[in-house]
C-alpha cells in the first residue's frame, strides 16, 4: 500500500518537470500574422504603387528584423476582393484589415476629410498639399475621430497628382466645356458644373469605356491615369489646369485588428505609414515630370489654361465652398467650415497663392 501510494505520488509530482522539460526544450516559434490589404484600384495609380512597393515590404522587413513576428500580407488590388466603392466598409467590418481607396468615393461619411475638394485651385504641388493636409489632421481631431468612429485608423496619407482635363476636344478656358458631359469623381463636380458643363459621375476603372461609349466628352483626372488606363487613345487632349493636388487617399487599418497586434507591431505599422507617406510627396512629384514626357512621347496634344483663364474659373466657383460647407455641417454636424479655413491657412504658410480665396464667412 505504501509503495503504491509513493510510486502514484513521484507520477503526479514529476508531471510539471517534465511538462516544463519538453517545451522548454522547443524554440520559441516567431507568430505569423496574417492581414488582407486591398483597394479596388490597380497598381497602375501611384498610391497603390506607394503601398505595394513599399508599405508592404516595409512593414514585413521591419517586423522580422526588429521582433519575434512575422507579417504575411494577402494582396487584393484592382478590385479582386473589393470595388473602388466599397473599401471603408470592408475594413471597417473586417473584410480586409487594411485599405487604400479615394476618400472621394465617400462623400457622405467621410465629407468633412474631403476639404482638398471643396476648394479648387489649391497647391498643384503634392508636397505643399500633403504637408497643409497633415497639418489639418494634426490640428484638428475630429478628423480622426471620425475614422474611429468607422472601426478604424490613418496610417499615413498619400497626394494625387494636380487634377487637370482629359478631353476628346481642346479646351482653352472655361466656357469650353459648357454643355458638355465631364466626369468627375464626386466631390469635385463643382469644378465644371459651375462652368455650365454637365457633370457624370465616373469611377476610375471606367473612364476608358466612358469615353468610347460617349458617356463622357472628358475627365477630370490626373496626367498619371491618362497613361496607365491608356486614355489617349479615346481623348487625345491634357489640358494643365491645375485645379490643384488634393491629399485625399489614406491608408487605413482595422481598428480591432490593429489594437490586437503585439505593441511592437503596432508601432513599427505608425512607423511606415508615416514614412510612406514623407515619400510620397516627391514620388508624387517626379511621376508628374516622367508622365508629361511619355504622354508627348505619344502624341497627348498637351495645353496650359492661362492664368487670367484659371483666375476667371476660379471666380466662378469663389462662392461654392461656402455652400457645400452650409449643406455638409447641416448633415454631419461637423466644423467643415472651419476645416476649411485650416486647410487655406496651412497652404499659405507652405506658400501657396490663391488665384481667389473662397469665400467662407
């Protein structure tokens, strides 16, 4: 009885030694953390390009050089898990646990992040226009609040190149596109509607079979697109407006997602996004200088509005700012108007000149 009892005792007792032997004879084994991240545009635009090439080999770099981690990025861009449309909701609910879209394409939930928009004319220089942006971000909470409040975070933000016109006919001023079907993305429909043009709304994946199936005479777009969607073989004209460079694609995480991430992942995230978008600035820059050679290289008729035409454009919408900003804070109950102002008033400390300041009060 005795033997038995002491043979039964050394069993349970020698249980945990030999529990804490075996796993602490197997090496410790690095976390493989899985993150979709996609967009429903391709990687022919630039700021998918920013986050491809370097957002996601960055981030997986950094992670296996500085932790115990190890990040594996499932990609889906050109719409292969979703449209253009639809990507604040799917990383707000977790489809995918990073996105790269337009704010553009959120004109109701996101209508106080769209200010670049509301005031055309702004800094063609995408370093200018990223740098007042950050500035409003920085200053103004509200701003990330309301990414919050849709279940997630900025990581870093990325500028457009200055917005010009992609036409089937040459265009000198702005009375030239009167009558006439211009796309446009949304929030900047204003631009020509004000000039008596009849805006269409047109997604980035359409605007080619847009212009061939007439339902757009021209697009409001950027030199960069004209070549990667090849639309000089349906509009041969570029007209250098510059409306401006409007800072308005972000790079967002889950907010769920993000908080469960080791701290030392999480921050190496912030480090990257931040860093992305310090080159963006430059990238942005040199593509529009590349672009404009190759577009010539292939016969783009490419003219310049004057600039007594882009003063005489700008007054015509001087006074629409102030409208859209009275519907959107009726709505959203948000400081529009005053983001606004942030926005103009960073500019200008950049140096920015305005052919005419918006009217706000």
């Amino acid at each position: 009885m005795f033997r038995q009892a002491w043979r039964s005792l050394l069993r349970w007792a020698g249980l945990p030694l030999v529990v804490c032997f075996l796993f602490s004879s197997i090496p410790a084994q690095a976390e493989k953390i899985r993150l979709k991240i996609a967009s429903g545009h391709s990687p022919g635009w630039h700021f998918i390009e920013l986050a491809q090439d370097y957002f996601v080999p960055e981030v997986k770099k950094r992670v296996k050089e500085r932790t115990s981690h190890e990040i594996e990025f499932i990609e889906g861009f050109s719409g292969s898990m979703v449209k253009a449309t639809e990507v604040l909701e799917a990383v707000q609910t977790g489809i995918i646990e990073v996105g790269v879209f337009c704010i553009c394409h959120e004109g109701q939930k996101l209508s106080l992040h769209n200010f670049p928009y509301y005031l055309p004319f702004g800094p063609s220089d995408p370093n200018i226009s990223l740098k007042a942006t950050r500035i409003v971000y920085d200053k103004r909470p509200e701003l990330n609040e309301v990414f919050a409040k849709l279940g997630q975070r900025v990581l870093g933000l990325i500028p457009f190149e200055p917005y010009d016109i992609v036409s089937r006919f040459p265009i000198e001023k702005a009375s030239d596109v009167k009558g006439r079907k211009i796309g446009a993305a949304g929030p900047n429909a204003f631009w020509v509607a004000q000039a008596g043009a009849l805006p269409v709304s047109v997604g980035g994946p359409d605007m080619y079979t847009s212009f061939q199936t007439g339902l757009i005479d021209a697009m409001l777009i950027f030199p960069g697109v004209m070549d990667t969607l090849k639309l000089y073989e349906v509009a041969p004209y570029l007209v250098r407006v510059a409306i401006g460079s409007m800072t308005v694609v972000p790079v967002t995480v889950n907010g769920r997602r993000f908080d469960r991430l080791p701290k030392e992942v999480q921050d190496i995230f912030i480090e990257v996004g931040r860093d992305m978008e310090a080159k963006a600035g430059p990238f942005t820059t040199e593509l529009v200088a590349k672009i404009l050679k190759v577009l010539e290289g292939k016969g783009v008729k490419i003219a310049t509005v004057s600039d007594s035409e882009r003063e005489a454009w700008s007054k015509m919408l001087v006074n629409e700012p102030a409208k859209i900003a009275k519907k959107f804070e009726a709505e959203s109950k948000q400081p529009v108007t005053e983001i606004m102002k942030a926005y103009i008033a960073a500019t200008e400390s950049l140096g920015h000149k305005w052919p005419l300041k918006a009217k706000l009060d």
